[in-house]
C-alpha cells in the first residue's frame, strides 16, 4: 500500500506535495552526515596541523588515528555537563542548542549536484545568510551567560566581527548575483557551465573566502576564541557535549561556507570525468583543505586591524568590484 | 599629490602584505609533505647516549668482581637532597670498611652527579634507565649493592 | 685593567660622589677580585643622595639587596653602566636592624620591585615606597625567609660535620 | 604607540574592570598571574603578581656548601640552564681565584652558546606562538630539539644539565658531538630563510609587533632592563662583549641592535643573536684547544673570606651573582640577580594604553621565565 494514499498523511501530500518526502529523507540524510562530517574534519585538522608542523597527528586509535575523533566525541559524551555558578542558566542552557540550528538549516538550499537539492529556494543564498547570523547570536548568548570576562570579551568580539565582515561578503556575493540574475543556487551553478565565476570575479572570490573564514571564526580571524589571550573565549565555560556543539557548529558551518564558495565561484558540480556530486565534494574539501593550511600558517590579528581589514580593506574593494561589474554588465 | 601617495603606499602595503602571505603559504606547504621528526614512543624508542644521566648505580670491577665501595659517605654527605644511605662493615679489624647497602631514593635525586664526581674509589656510574615508572613511592628506594648483585 | 675611560670615570665619580655623600667612604675596589671598581660605604641613609649621582652619571640599578649580619644589616646597591667600558659601583649601607631606609623608587622606578623583594625576605621597611607589601612571599606570610635566624642555617642549628 | 587614550580618573570606577591572565593560562609562561585593569580591551593598569613558583634557591644556598648547590642554578632559568651553570662557577671559581684550562673555558663557551640557540629560539617562537602563529613554534622545538640532543650526549641530561664544576667541566666532548654541531650549524643555517619568510616578513606579524610595547632608552636605564629586550631599544650592552668573561674575548662576534624598541625589534635581535651564537660556536670549534678540561680543584672549595659580584650574559640579559663568603665551606649569602625580574616589571610601564591582545605579544617578547623572577 503507498503510503501517500493514507488518510491524513494524503491530506499532508496533497498540501505539501513530494517536497515534504525530499525534506524528510535530507534532513534525515544530514542529521547523519553532519556529526560524521565534522569528527572526518577534526581528524583532517589534526593531520594537517600535525604534517605542517613536522609530527604524525593522532595515531593511536585505528590505522592512522582514524577513529579519534570518534572516540573523543564518546568521551565528550560521557562527561559531565557542568553549569557554573552564577550563569544565566537558561541562556547558558540554550546557547549550544540554538548555535547548531544555523548548522543544520544551512544545509537546505544547497545544491550538490543536478538532483540533490533538499528545497529548491528563490532566495537560497539569503537564507543562508540569513541563518547564519544566528550562530552569533548564540555565541553572544554562551558569553553573556557564562558569567565569564573571557567568554563576555570572546562574545563582544563576535558580534563586532560579524557585523562588519558580513559587509564584505553581502558586497562580494552581489558581484556574482548581479551576473546571474538569480538567488537560486542552481541557477548560479547553472550559469557556470562554460566559464567559473572565479575566473569573471577574482577579486570577489578572495573576498568572499577571507569574509567567510572570518564568519566562520577560523584562524587567522579566530579572535572570538583566541587561546593566548581569551584561553578559548566565548566557550571557555562550556564542557562535555555542550562545547562538542560549538565545535560542530563550526565545523559544519565551514562545510556550508565552502559550499556557497563552490556554488558561487567555483562551478558547483561542473567538472569532467566525474559525476557531479563527486566534483562538489572535491572542490568543497579542497576550500576546507585551504582554510586549515591557512589558520596553522599565519598568526592571529589584533582586533583593531580585524576591524581595519574589514571596513578599511575589504569593503572598499569589495563595492569598487561591485560597481565595475555593474558598469561592465551594463555596457555589454 | 599627498592623497595620491597615501592611496598608492595603500595599494602597495595591500600587494606586499598579500606577496608575503603568499610566501608564507608556500613554506607550510612545503613542511606539510616534508618528513615526520617526532617518533612514536611506546612503539619505537631512541637510543640513549652513553653519557646519560640516570640514577646512580654501582660498577662491577673486575678484579674483585664486585664494587669498590669503602662506605666513606662522601656521596651521602654531598648529595644536595640527602638521599643517598651508605652503611659499611669491617670483615676484621684493620681491614677495609666495604659497602654493604648503598640505598638512594632517586624520586627526589636530582641527577646533578655530584656523588659519581666526589667517589674517591669512583665506583659510582649513572645507569641508562629513563623509564623510571613505579606504583609506589617506596619502590624508587633501592639498593644499589642488592641491584649489582642481581645484575648478571 | 682599567681602561682610560674607566680611569676618567673613576676620577669623576669619587669627586661627584665624596661632594654628594661626604660622611661616607669612597674607595677603590679590586675588579678582578670582587667584580666593582668602585665601592661607597655608608652608614645609615645617604642612598638617595648616590643613586641621583648615579643617575646622572647614566648608570642603572643592577639590584638591590641585603646582607643580614649578626648586628646589622648591609643594604647592597649595585650599580652598572651600559657603556663600552663597563664600571660597577657598589654601595654598601650598614643599617641597623630596625632602620627604616629611605626609598630610591622616585629616582630608579625599577627598585619598586627590587625593595619589595628586599622587604619580602629581610623586613626591612622602606620609607616614602610607593607600594611596599610582599611580593614572592605570600601576602600573609608572617616570616622574612632571609634572616638568619629563619630555617635551617649554620646559626640556628649545626648542619652537618664535613660542611662546616 | 599606539594613539589611546586612557580614561580619566573620574569614569574609572565604572567602566573599568579588573581581568586575571593566569596563574593558569596559556599564554603566561609558567605559573604567574597578570591583574589587567581593562578598560574595554585597553589596558589601564597591568601588575603581575610572582611567587608563585618560588623555591627559596637564595636561602637553600645558606644551608649547603658550595657544591651542592651546584644543581640548583640550572633550575633558577630551566631555558638556559648551562649558561647558569657556567655563571655560577666562574663566580665561585672568582672567589677562590682557580684557574680553569682553556679547553674547559672553550668548552664552557661552546655548550653556553648551544643553550642559548635553544633559549632564543623558545622566546622568539613562544612569541610568535602568543601572536596566534601555532606552526613556527614547533619548527623551534625541532631545532631545539636537535640543540638538546647535542648535549645530552655530553652532558647527559636535557635541561638542567650541572655540566660544569668548579675548575672546569665535567667531562670532555667526544667526536660525536663535534660532529653534531657542525652538522646542526649547516642544517640551522639552511633553515634562517623559512623563518624569516614565515614569520619576519609576514604582514600580519608585522602589523602585530611593529610599534607595540617601546621600551625607550630612558626606561631601560630606570628599570634595569637588560638583554634582548634592551638590544631591541638600540642600546648596544652586552656583557659578552662590554665585559668579557670566560673564552668570550678570544671570539670575534657582533652585538646585534635594533633602534625601535618594540615587540618586532626585540624578536628580531633574538635572531640575529641566534646567528651570532652561531658564529662564536663555529670559531670556537675552529680553535679548541687540546688539553686537560678540569683542573686541580680540591673536593671542598673553601673560599677566603670575601665577596665577589659576578655578571654573565643569559638568554634574557644580565645575570649578577653576588656571593658573600665568610670563609666557610658555606656560602653566608648568595644573591642572584634575575633580569627578568626587571625587565617583568618594566612592562609595567609599556603596557598601558595597549590593546590586551598586546599584552600578550609584549609578554612574549620580553621572554621572562618564571622560575627565574621567583627564584
């Protein structure tokens, strides 16, 4: 028997239509691939850092230390939650909850390949956007709550550095949505069957990817949770699964901020040889591949030049690029 | 003239800074696929040099086959953290004093190798042993003529 | 041996130093034997007086410190130049136990610390410091550890027979 | 300088706040607390608290003769523990007038310059790791590593060494470590351009350190700030050069200065030193001397009656032992001057007005070590 044909579920299908069978099964898809995602990342990390810094990484666990972050995240399980004294409880409570919601969302309007898509959107990329402030809500939440001065200076860093980088990267992402005409993510990718955008719109593809890794607080931007001199900022009170969360939420949200790279600049799925989900994935991992050769290169900024890079550098550059391919677009 | 400059040492500082991170990038790069220095300890060990220093240990000579120790307490005098016990008997009298328990707690010793250096019979050697691990205090207590004797 | 510029430097200092402190001993001190060229001995006070020499001479405050004698204290002030010729003058102070010196922190900022120190392990209150309280020592410590008196030394119990 | 301005007085009870970096951070070396008086992220007021890894070595002196307390300089400055080492003999060495052969002084000189490559490089590297830079950290323990190596295999152990003994030092170099050090002299040499490139010329180090914590001349001389960090401030004092000691005369070396003062300049004389050091380890093995390495000291030093202040130049400027003696087996007083115990409380002075970031950037470059303040 379908099960479409059921009453009540039938009334459900015939207002929503398959697009709540594709919902269903992606989200389920990405409930799983999020967590195995981000403990395949931490292990990356750590290989890298460790290559780079002339030591093997994690070894002990599985041939090459392939299960250590496994492991760790059933460590990070057991223990135990602790709630300091004096805290906010109910934000402390909520912040690691609501910083993994963005994570998760982000995932939707995404277009892996020709056909995987959870919801075609009209507006994807703004909902992203959109989404992705959240996060710095909940890392302005985790500070305040924490009752920390670490935590409080990592979460007032946060929600300066967002605000500004946001700029750039709106300004950067125009660029390309000026080209296409379109806020769906598979036309963008569409429109890069012949040529990348990057190769159009270098510039904004280098902006794009400094305005992420400082959205995504990865080094050399990571002064929300700058160890030498916050010790780990706004989670710094955070323990057991709570922090994991954190952790998840920043990892995933450099999966989602290498794949709006890809979709925008890089050609989505188009590639030879390979399928298209294949090409993604490459590219998508290549983009995490960089951004962690960077933070374990260069050192942190002080936040003043934080903000000078972005109001000063990134923003000047990022409308001038605007405006010439506004006139450039205009003339042809 | 003065904006211009400004806007051209802006352009140049942006280049140079954007040359050198470049640079930077490169180097790491080339770490990143250059050979592991660190070795993985349980599983391989180095070799330790023969000068290390360890706990002390008593040399069997071999004319006598066994130590030389006159239990004088030069090295129980010396030590800086007093940990070093040396007590001596006479077969008969008019003999040699010879050392019969040298005891030293080496979980305070801190391996200056001072008492090797004042020995007047220098019977005193380091030993190499780095993997000092036990489950009690009271094990890091030992006797060196006790542990010369079980020494093959 | 002495350099001309250390000879120069001699000459000027005993003069500057006898006009600054005139009730104390300015003499030549062995160099090769004790590490000073010149050494100015005091009783009580005057230190002051030196360090203003001292400074307008350029030399820095090496340290400070103090000797806990049977019946006094001797207040060391080592001073030192950055020159080509290094010149090291030292300044001793016979204080008595319960004298309160006089601070030099307003004309060497650095001795703040270095007289903290010193009033950490001897007692020895300086007057007119900006901030004298512990500062190695815990704050609620109620011993000065390098009086002679305190612990384990030769004067307060025999340490063994060959040390001696 | 940067171009803040603190707040008056008046505001102060309301906006300001007091943030403790430590006992346990990691950007404090060691165990000690910095009480920062921020004002938004501007330092107001910076007063490091110390002691709190404070052993006494002063007053243990007083009880033990003057072997024993042989080991214990070493442990004052854990980072350069053979050039303590070396001090505090030549110190007692003064005062009891012996000689010491002139392969021990080369030797001496060798494995002091040897440790104090491998200090540099923490304090250079530590810096920059406080910057956020994780990856040049490691590369300097790499070749401090292989530094260690080198001595342990003449000295036997890897950190706090007691290497040298009154009238010389403890045992002669053997082939191997010739050897060595040659080698590692190529290998370091070949590395200089990653360094630089990585660190001296990347733009967001430079950005970080140019400007940052400038200790003037002036404040130098109040505060008694010695090594590395007064070279950076363009003052040439180095008590290698200013007033020799040991085999150092016989070599032919630069004292690297830098006029700016600041965090950049600071770090970059640590590397030129390195190179230096460098050098004077290069001639050193060029014309070692043959001969006996130990003279003929009796077991029990007894010195005359008397005192003595000695200066030696460490990793982090200049050390002072002042020995009083009352012609005893027992030292009556052992002084030792630390550097970083100035040179801690001269950022007392630099630190205001500067981000609390930079407070740790200035931190890292003066390059105390705790132990060494505590004692």
């Amino acid at each position: 028997m379908n099960i479409t044909q059921l009453p009540y579920i039938k009334d459900i299908f015939a207002f929503m239509g398959s697009d709540l069978m594709a919902a269903v099964i992606g989200l389920l898809i990405i409930a799983v691939f999020v967590p195995l995602n981000v403990a395949f990342l931490v292990l990356v990390e750590r290989k890298v850092a460790g290559h780079i810094q002339l030591r093997p990484g994690p070894m002990e666990v599985g041939p090459h230390g392939i299960l250590q972050t496994l492991i760790d995240a059933v460590k990070l399980l057991g223990k135990e939650m602790v709630t300091p004294g004096m805290t906010d409880k109910v934000l402390f409570f909520l912040a690691p909850i609501l910083v993994v919601v963005p994570a998760f969302v982000g995932w939707v309007p995404i277009s892996f390949s020709p056909i995987m898509q959870i919801r075609e959107m009209n507006v994807g990329v703004l909902l992203i956007f959109s989404f992705s402030s959240i996060s710095i809500l909940s890392i302005l939440m985790a500070g305040w709550s924490s009752n920390n001065k670490y935590s409080l200076i990592g979460a007032v860093r946060a929600v300066a550095q967002n605000v500004a980088y946001e700029i750039p990267l709106l300004l950067s992402t125009m660029s390309v949505i000026i080209m296409t005409n379109t806020f769906r993510m598979s036309e963008i990718v569409n429109a890069q069957s012949s040529v990348w955008h990057i190769l159009y719109q270098p510039v904004a593809a280098i902006i794009f990817i400094i305005a992420t890794t400082a959205e995504c607080n990865r080094a050399p931007f990571d002064l929300v949770e700058a160890e030498s001199e916050l010790v780990s900022g706004f989670h710094t009170e955070y323990t057991g699964m709570r922090f994991s969360l954190f952790f998840l939420a920043e990892y995933t949200n450099m999966v989602i901020a290498a794949s709006m790279a890809t979709v925008l600049f890089l050609g989505g799925w188009f590639g030879p040889f390979f399928p298209g989900l294949i090409w993604f994935v490459i590219k998508v991992y290549f983009l995490i591949f960089v951004v962690m050769w960077v933070r374990w290169t260069y050192p942190r900024l002080r936040f003043d030049q934080l903000m000078n890079f972005a109001w000063k550098v990134l923003i000047p550059i990022a409308l001038v690029n605007l405006l010439i391919t506004a006139i450039v677009l205009k003339v042809i | 003239m003065k904006t211009s400059n400004g806007f051209i040492l802006y352009i140049q500082e942006i280049l140079t800074g954007a040359k050198s991170l470049a640079v930077g990038l490169w180097i790491t790069l080339k770490r990143l696929f250059s050979p592991i220095v660190t070795v993985q300890y349980p599983r391989k060990k180095l070799t330790m040099t023969p000068n290390f220093r360890g706990h002390i240990e008593a040399i069997r000579f071999d004319d006598t086959k066994t130590h030389h120790c006159v239990a004088c307490g030069l090295c129980a005098r010396i030590c800086p953290s007093h940990v070093i016990k040396v007590q001596g008997e006479k077969t008969k009298a008019g003999d040699k004093k010879i050392g019969r328990h040298y005891v030293i707690d080496f979980s305070k010793c801190s391996h200056c190798g001072l008492c090797v250096d004042v020995c007047p019979e220098q019977t005193l050697k380091f030993s190499r042993e780095y993997e000092l691990v036990y489950y009690s205090r009271w094990d890091t207590v030992i006797d060196l003529m006790q542990r010369l004797e079980e020494r093959p | 041996m002495p350099t001309a510029g250390q000879k120069k430097l001699l000459e000027e200092l005993k003069n500057s130093l006898t006009q600054a402190v005139p009730e104390g001993q300015v003499e030549d001190s062995d160099y090769t034997r004790t590490g000073c060229h010149l050494e100015v001995r005091l009783d009580q006070g005057g230190m002051r007086r030196v360090a203003k020499v001292m400074l307008d001479k350029r030399f820095y405050l090496e340290t400070i410190t103090a000797v806990d004698f049977i019946d006094h204290f001797e207040l060391v002030y080592l001073y030192s130049t950055y020159y080509q010729d290094v010149f090291r003058v030292i300044t001793r102070i016979r204080i008595a136990k319960d004298a309160t010196p006089f601070s030099v922190s307003a004309i060497y900022p650095g001795a703040i610390w270095l007289e903290r120190e010193v009033y950490d392990f001897f007692g020895i209150r300086f007057q007119e410091h900006p901030d004298l309280k512990r500062i190695i020592n815990p704050d609620d410590a109620d011993y000065f550890p390098l009086l002679k008196n305190f612990g384990k030394t030769k004067f307060t119990e025999e340490i063994d027979d060959i040390l001696c | 300088m940067l171009n803040i301005k603190t707040i008056d007085d008046a505001t102060v009870n309301q906006r300001v706040y007091q943030l403790n970096l430590g006992p346990q951070h990691p950007s404090t070396h060691g165990v000690m607390h910095l009480l920062v008086t921020l004002d938004g992220e501007v330092v107001i007021k910076i007063e490091p608290i110390i002691g709190y890894s404070h052993r006494g070595h002063e007053k243990m002196a007083e009880n033990r003769i003057y072997e024993q307390f042989l080991p214990n300089p070493a442990r004052m400055d854990y980072l350069s523990g053979m050039i303590f080492n070396h001090g505090y003999c030549m110190a007692v060495e003064k005062l009891c007038g012996i000689e010491v052969p002139r392969r021990a002084e080369y030797i001496r000189v060798i494995t002091s310059e040897l440790n104090r490559i491998a200090s540099h490089f923490i304090g250079a590297m530590d810096y920059a790791m406080g910057l956020g830079a994780i990856t040049p950290f490691l590369w300097g323990w790499d070749d401090r590593e292989q530094i260690l190596d080198l001595l342990e295999g003449i000295a036997g152990s890897r950190l706090t060494y007691s290497y040298g003994r009154f009238g010389g030092v403890r045992n002669d170099i053997d082939q191997a470590f010739y050897n060595g050090t040659r080698r590692f002299i190529d290998r370091l040499r070949g590395r200089f351009w990653d360094y630089e490139n990585l660190i001296n010329q990347n733009i967001i180090f430079i950005k970080r350190s140019k400007g940052v914590g400038v200790i003037s001349k002036e404040d130098a001389l109040t505060y008694g700030v010695t090594g590395p960090s007064l070279r950076g401030s363009g003052v040439k004092y180095d008590v290698r050069k200013n007033e020799p000691y040991s085999a150092y005369p016989e070599f032919n070396f630069e004292i690297p200065t830098r006029e700016a003062g600041d965090c950049l300049a600071r770090y970059q004389v640590r590397m030129a030193e390195i190179e230096q050091s460098l050098n004077i380890i290069e001639q050193a093995l060029d014309h070692l001397p043959p001969g006996p390495v130990r003279s003929k000291v009796p077991r029990f030093v007894t010195p005359p009656e008397g005192e003595c202040y000695l200066t030696f130049e460490s990793a982090r400027g200049a050390v002072g032992f002042y020995i009083v003696s009352d012609g005893s087996r027992i030292p009556y007083r052992i002084k030792v001057r630390a550097p970083s115990f100035s040179n801690l409380f001269a950022m007392t002075k630099i630190c205001p007005g500067h981000f609390l970031a930079d407070v740790i950037a200035i931190f890292g470059s003066i390059d105390v070590t705790v132990p060494e303040i505590d004692r």
